[in-house]
C-alpha cells in the first residue's frame, strides 16, 4: 500500500491557517455584527450565510475567475502584491476563509447577542473601555461558542472538496489535498490508497468532534 | 447637589408616553423613585449612568456637568463617577468574586480597598467562588460591595431586593443603611415596595407615567399628609367561618395570617379571595419591643 501523507499534511496545515485567520478576523466581526444596529446588517448577515446553502462549486467558480490574472482583481493583485492565488496554496487558504467564515461567524455572534446586557453595562459603569470590557468579559464568556465554533471551522475546511477543487485544482504539494486525493485515486482505481486518506480522516474528525464535546461537557 | 433634568419619550406597555422629571438631590442623601413597573424608573437610573440618553434636560453632579445637550456635553459611562446595582447583579461569571471587585478598580488605585469592602460586607469567605455558586443574598452583596470599590460619587440601586426573600432583603436593607453611614454616599433607589422606601429614603419621588406625581418625607407622602391614629392593612380574605353568632375570617396580611371576627352582617358580602382593608383604632395598642 502507498501511503504518501502529503494530501493529509497539506489539508491539516490549511486547516490550520484557514482557523488561525479566522479567529482572527471572525471574532471581532461577530461582535461588531451583534452590537451592530446598521440598516444594512441582515444583508451583510445574508452574504456571510451564503456559503451554507450555496453549492461549493458556486463559490469555487466566482474565486476562481476573480482570482484569474485575466480579470481585473486578479491582474491587479499579479501586479501590484505579485500574488498568484488561482491554483496556489494562498488562494486555497482565501478561499476556505471565506467558505468556513459562517460556521465560526455564526455561533459566536449569537453567543454575544445572548450575553445578558447588563454585563457589559456593568463593565462600562466600573470604568472599562470597549477593548477590556470585550476581552475581560464578552470573549471569556463566550468560551463554549468560540470553541465550538472554531472547532466546527477547522473540521469544516478539513472536509471541503468542492471549492478546493475549483480554485486549487490537483497540483501534489501545493493543492492536491486529501479529499481531492481520494477523488484522484478512486477514479485512477487505487482504492486501497483511497480507503487509507478517507480512513485517516474519519478517524481525525471524529476525534476533534469528541474532544470538543468532552470539553464542552466538562464547562458544565 | 445633583441636579438631574431628563426627558425622554419611552415606550411603555399602555402606549408611548414621556419620561420629564426634574429632581434635586442633596449629597449624602438617599433618595427613591418610587412606582409601578413600566413608569420610567429605571430609565432615569440608566440616564444618571450614561447608559441611556435622554432628549432633553440636563444633569450636573457636584457642580460638574455630566449631561447638556446644549453645551454638548454627554459624558460616557466610564468618565462618570456612579455606582450601579443592576437588577440582575450583572456579576462577571467567568471571574471569582475577589476578581469581580478588582476589575473594578482604577488603573493605579491599591488593592487594599477591595479588601476592607470584602471585610466591611462580611463576604471575605467567598473571595474564590465564581458567582454561580453564590446565593441571591451573597450576590447582592458582592454587587454592592463591587459598585463601591471605585468610591462612586452616586450610588444607583435598580430594584436591588426585588429577587430576594424576605428576611434577606431585610438583612442586606440594613447592610445599606450601614453602608451609606460609613460612607456617607449619596444614593438613589429604584423600587415599587412601599416598606422598602419607608426603611431606606429620606425622600421619595412617586412616579406615574413619567411624570412626578408626589415627592417628600416618605412617611407624609405615604399617609398622604396626615398621620393616622389608625391601623391600615390591606390583605387577602382566604376563608370565612361561620361560627354563628360571630363570622370568623381569615385573612392573608403580608405574609402573616390574622383571624378577625366580624358581625354576619359585614360577612355577608364578603367571599374567600377578596381584597380587603383592614382597620383598627391604634389607640393602646400592646407595643412589645423585639
């Protein structure tokens, strides 16, 4: 049997930057989307759900001839940052960014809308400005969301297949991850090759699941 | 003196209506806004503190302005000096109760005060527990105890014993009379507990519908101007026995039953579950003291 771990490797290591990125970029937006009271937020909720019932291949098409050095956005990353994310790693981690963003955005925003509101009128009553009010009581508070989300991100971008394949094609090394390696080998009739990444990544998912639910149990 | 004007139109259950009050408060004082739910209490509680803006009025604090629209003037939340007891305690939960008292603290203050409060409120035992362990009592205590750390200039109670049972409300209601000897602080208090007013204030606002309706000495206000040389007791008819000659009721005052007996007469329109009035000549009454 081959058991070549790259494809496993690489999807790990998207997955963890994919989660990195949005811890930091998810969190704070889901605070300012649940204090916010603009007009235009349930349609800024609206694009942010959009990967959750769109196909993966819709989102995957749209990056990808955005990303394209024949289209406006994609020349003027080539020329002016000499970013190349059609069919590169970066592109990859983009493009999970955005498709896992709602699994992450959304149980930490409703955790936010749920804190009760005198807490952080309490805070602010005793002299705490926005930045320690929301690091020393909103986010502590919200451990269980923001785990679960993250947790959920993470386990997310692990099982993409989709978008992955749009935008990053089935380049060894550099986008050719695990669920896409299982496609190749199936339709090459390697399925003993194929059985081993879909079995490494059953085993890998169900272990981040439990341990979240274990933990989540212990909070209790 | 607190000077405190504040109009602002609020939503209330029987239609919209305007929160316009205007109160002067001495320093040192204790002073209840008193009234029914949906009346507007709380919101001018959440008006001192900033947490709320009103329309129109104006708010000065010891000579200094916290709230003029026309000078443009709205001091934040944390730039005014108060204390607030929210209804709800609003402890940190993901802190324990000493961490809760220190996050209350200005950046250079020393840690000493959180200390003595501990000491002064009895609550020194509890210093490790986080707030989900505590009693209502012991969380009432701790929120006191935080509101006080940073030496607030007001002291706000929002229905501060309104989730609380008797005798603990009684305890903690002493515990502030206490607290505002030693610390001579002024306070207002929210609450629609007409015994609570009496034992707490020295001067009540009555509130109806955003507007001040009466405001003085509690005693006055509440016997409206003349002291009666009568008990007064409202309660609840639970059960009426004839015993013949005499009618004999039962009736809920408080949370102490009484038996009183009255001619079939006065019984006779009278069914278990009915609101009554209950008054007796005070005149020699047994006065034991406890």
């Amino acid at each position: 049997m081959i058991s070549d771990w790259q494809p496993l490797l690489l999807t790990f290591k998207l997955a963890s930057f994919t989660t990195c990125i949005l811890i930091i970029v998810g969190v704070p937006f889901a605070w300012w989307l649940s204090s916010s009271s603009l007009r235009i937020r349930p349609a800024i909720e609206a694009i942010v759900s959009l990967p959750l019932v769109l196909p993966p291949s819709v989102l995957g098409f749209y990056l990808l001839i955005a990303f394209s050095p024949e289209n406006f956005f994609g020349r003027w990353l080539d020329q002016n940052i000499g970013l190349h994310l059609a069919f590169s790693f970066k592109g990859l981690v983009i493009a999970s960014v955005i498709y896992s963003f709602p699994f992450l955005v959304q149980p930490v925003q409703s955790a936010f809308k749920s804190l009760p509101r005198s807490l952080t009128e309490a805070s602010q009553v005793l002299g705490n400005g926005k930045v320690r009010t929301f690091l020393c009581v909103q986010l502590p508070n919200i451990k269980p969301a923001l785990l679960a989300g993250t947790v959920m991100a993470f386990a997310h971008t692990v099982g993409e297949f989709g978008v992955v394949l749009m935008i990053g094609g089935n380049i060894p090394g550099q986008t050719r991850l695990a669920s896409i390696a299982i496609y190749d080998e199936v339709e090459a009739l390697n399925y003993q090759t194929a059985n081993f990444y879909a079995l490494v990544l059953v085993v890998i998912s169900f272990l981040i699941l439990l341990s979240l639910y274990i933990v989540n149990r212990q909070d209790k | 003196m607190i000077q405190a004007q504040v109009k602002k139109s609020l939503k209330g259950q029987q239609g919209d209506f305007v929160l316009d009050i205007s109160i002067n408060i001495q320093q040192g004082e204790m002073v209840a806004i008193f009234g029914p739910s949906g009346t507007g209490k709380t919101t001018f509680l959440r008006c001192l503190a900033g947490l709320e803006q009103p329309e129109n009025g104006m708010i000065s604090v010891f000579g200094k302005v916290w709230f003029d629209p026309i000078k443009k003037t709205n001091l934040k939340p944390q730039e005014r000096k108060v204390g607030y007891v929210f209804q709800d305690y609003a402890l940190f939960p993901n802190m324990t109760v000493k961490r809760n008292l220190e996050f209350a603290l200005p950046a250079n203050n020393n840690r000493n005060r959180v200390n003595e409060l501990m000491e002064l409120m009895d609550i020194v035992d509890l210093e490790n527990r986080k707030p989900d362990t505590l009693s209502g009592g012991q969380k009432q205590k701790v929120a006191l105890a935080r509101a006080l750390v940073a030496q607030p200039q007001i002291l706000l109670l929002d229905e501060p014993f309104s989730a609380l049972d008797n005798e603990t409300r009684c305890n903690l209601q002493d515990e502030i009379i206490r607290l505002q000897k030693i610390f001579g602080i002024t306070c207002v208090l929210v609450s629609h507990d007409v015994s609570e007013v009496y034992k707490l204030a020295q001067k009540v606002f009555v509130l109806d519908n955003g507007k001040i309706k009466e405001s003085g000495e509690p005693a006055k206000v509440f016997s409206h101007g003349m002291t009666s040389g009568k008990f007064r007791f409202t309660g609840e008819l639970l059960e009426i026995e004839n015993l013949d000659v005499l009618f004999s009721l039962t009736v809920l005052v408080g949370n102490q039953i009484a038996k009183v007996a009255v001619m079939p007469s006065e019984a006779k329109s009278l069914k278990a579950g009915d609101r009554l009035l209950l008054v007796s000549k005070a005149f020699n009454p047994m006065v034991v003291k406890l």
